[in-house]
C-alpha cells in the first residue's frame, strides 16, 4: 500500500511534473518509508543489510531511555527546588519534562530538517538520514533552561558550518551536535553555564510548580569546581537525579543506549573502553598527585559518572563519521578523549566539564591517527613481503 502511494504521487515530483521542485522532499519521505531499490551500476561492491536509515533508526533507539529519563528529571529538579516533591506523582514530574522537550526537539527538527532539505534540493543530490540523529542529540546535551531562538540559532550554525559545507553526512569533519553546543557555549555562556540554567523555571499549566526569581541549581561538578562541598550521593549520580543536561545525567540510562548499539554493532566498544580507560587513568593520577582543587580531589570512578562523561563515551566518542575508523586507532582516540575530558576539568576552573572539547579536538586527530595506523600496516607488509622473498 504504501509502495503504491508513492509509485502514484512520483509523476507529479519526477522531471516535467508541476511539484518536480520538490523532488528531493519526496525522496526523502521515500527513502524513509522504503528501501531503496537501487543498485550499484559500475565495480565489484558487497552490502549487507544495514544501512545509514537503519543506524539512525538503531541510534534513535539507544537515546529514547535517556531521554525519557532526562524528561523525568526535568520535573523532578524543578519540584525539588520548589519544595514540591512530596505532592508529585512520577507521572506529573515526567510530563512537566515531555512539555518542556518537545518544543526543543520540534524546533531542532524543524530548522535542521528544513536546512537540510533545501541545500538537498539546490544541489539536486538525496536527502540523507544523518540529521535523524544530530536533531535528538541536540536538545539533549543542552541545559533545559536554553531558549528557543538560541537553539534554532545553533542548529543553523551547526548544519550549515559543520556539515553541509564539507558535504553533508558522511562527510564532516566535527561532530555537528557538539558544534552547535560550542557554538552557543562560547557565544552565549551565561545562558550555557552557571546555576541558573539547569532547571525549568516556568510552569506549565497545572504539571509544574513556578520558582522564585533567580532559583539555582548548580551540578556537582559545578559545585566542585567553586571548591564548594557536592551534596550528592553516589546512588543519585548513576540514576541520573542531579542537575545536568537533559540526557546525560543518568549512567543507568546511558548503560541500556550503550548495550544497544553494541548489540546491534553499531558502535565501537573499543572507542568505548578506551574513553572510560583513558578518563579513570587520568582521575586516579590526579588523586595520587596532590592537587587541592575541588574537582582534582574527587574519586576517580565519579569523575566517569557526573557530567557529559558517560553520555559523550557512549553516543558522541563513537560516531562513525568523526572518529577513528581503524580499529588500533579507536583505541588511541577514545584514550585521549578520556585523557583530555578530565585535564580539562581539573585544570581548567572555568570549564568545570571538558567532554565536549576533548572529543571535538580529538575529531581533528582522528584522521592522522588513521593514516598512522595504516602507513603502520604498510610498512609492516611490505617488510613482510621483502623478508620472504
């Protein structure tokens, strides 16, 4: 049925039909509801099943337990500052939160998806599934209290400098969620960083309690960072009940994303491992080296657990696109990725985080990191071959 309603609307987009304009729009829809039929027309070429619409499918996925969660924190952090909790059913907290996100998520889509959809159509080429992803992610490594017009504004900046202009999907160089999360940090930090950006601050119709004027909620690394004492538990920083971007404060969250992207292969546990091996290294020698900051003296397994740590190991380290592609090298790039979060953190009082910089520096390194590995290989080979002839 739905193979047919597209085979009768297709005249009317095709060359000579009077929406031919709208070609790559219906493309796109079509891509997304079916499978391609195409083929290959020159060279020998093997595909499996998968495909760029089933990755983003698979990642979407992975992200929807920490962003129904973060959509539960939202409220909960909001009732908790207005003393309120004990009135709050878990439902209430959760769709204060859902009513709160949809409109960042609308917005991401709609800004993006219509960028996207435009450029495809000036230069006559496919839609591509990439922003499926880089639209959700968006909205949720963003703090809650970020305005619509700066994330629309993000977005723009994001699509159009840090990927359309390489190319599109497949072919930029940083990753475009963490652009538009740099973009908006160094243009607009208050609105980015402090106490008062981490909670909802208006209700919404009877499911959110209004605050004060000039509430805050500052995150423990923030907390940490103004050598202040952090008033959180262990047990609140794995499930995720602490003040935080929407979809990184819960590690139990982020554990079932990461095991469904392992399961179905679509990311690397070597990148993974390699992030979390580089970070608690690095944390311990920060313990065991004296230093008397705040963040310097915290245990290293929390390091892992508070902030974007997780959530960047998880979904942003492992991007297929920017990341190292051999696999000896994941193993260098996830390392320094863990290395260069926690220097920042602890070196670096004004930036209390360090994920988001450390994985966009390393995305400028992973190409070298490749082309050492393979010349590697090569010389290897070649040694090989000149050994046993």
């Amino acid at each position: 049925m739905i193979k047919k309603l597209f085979d009768r609307l297709r005249p009317h987009f095709s060359e000579g039909g009077k929406l031919h304009c709208f070609y790559s729009v219906f493309e796109g829809f079509e891509s997304f509801a079916l499978v391609s039929n195409e083929t290959s027309k020159c060279g020998v070429n093997i595909h499996d099943c998968i495909d760029s619409k089933r990755i983003m499918s698979f990642v979407v996925i992975a992200l929807m337990p920490a962003l129904l969660f973060g959509m539960y924190n939202i409220g909960y952090q909001n009732a908790l500052a207005a003393n309120a909790l004990e009135g709050s059913t878990w439902f209430s907290l959760w769709l204060f939160g859902c009513l709160v996100m949809l409109p960042k998520i609308i917005v991401s889509y709609l800004v993006g998806l219509g960028i996207e959809f435009t450029v495809a159509q000036w230069r006559k080429e496919e839609i591509n599934e990439g922003y499926l992803v880089t639209g959700l992610l968006i909205p949720m490594i963003l703090p809650v209290g970020t305005p619509l017009w700066m994330l629309a504004l993000a977005v723009a900046f994001s699509v159009i400098l840090a990927k359309e202009i390489f190319g599109g999907t497949g072919m930029n160089i940083f990753n475009p969620a963490l652009i538009a999360r740099a973009f908006l940090f160094f243009s607009y930090p208050t609105k980015m960083s402090g106490d008062k950006v981490w909670v909802a601050q208006d209700a919404i119709g009877q499911w959110g309690h209004a605050l004060p004027e000039g509430t805050t909620m500052a995150t423990p690394l923030g907390q940490l960072s103004a050598n202040l004492d952090a008033q959180t538990s262990l047990s609140d920083m794995v499930v995720g009940l602490i003040p935080g971007s929407v979809g990184e404060t819960s590690v139990i969250a982020i554990a079932i994303g990461a095991a469904i992207l392992l399961w179905t292969g679509i990311a690397s546990w070597k990148t993974m491992v390699s992030v979390f091996a580089g970070g608690a290294l690095t944390a311990w020698l920060f313990n065991i080296g004296g230093l008397n900051t705040g963040i310097a003296q915290l245990p290293w397994y929390e390091h892992l657990l508070l902030g974007g740590f997780c959530f960047g190991a998880v979904f942003m380290a492992t991007d297929p696109v920017t990341s190292a592609r051999t696999e000896t090298g994941k193993y260098f790039y996830g390392f320094f990725i863990g290395v260069l979060a926690i220097c920042i953190r602890v070196l670096n009082p004004g930036y209390p985080e360090g994920m988001m910089l450390a994985i966009l520096f390393m995305n400028m390194w992973a190409p070298l990191i490749d082309y050492i590995v393979v010349d590697r290989n090569i010389k290897r080979r070649a040694k090989r071959l000149k050994a046993n002839q």
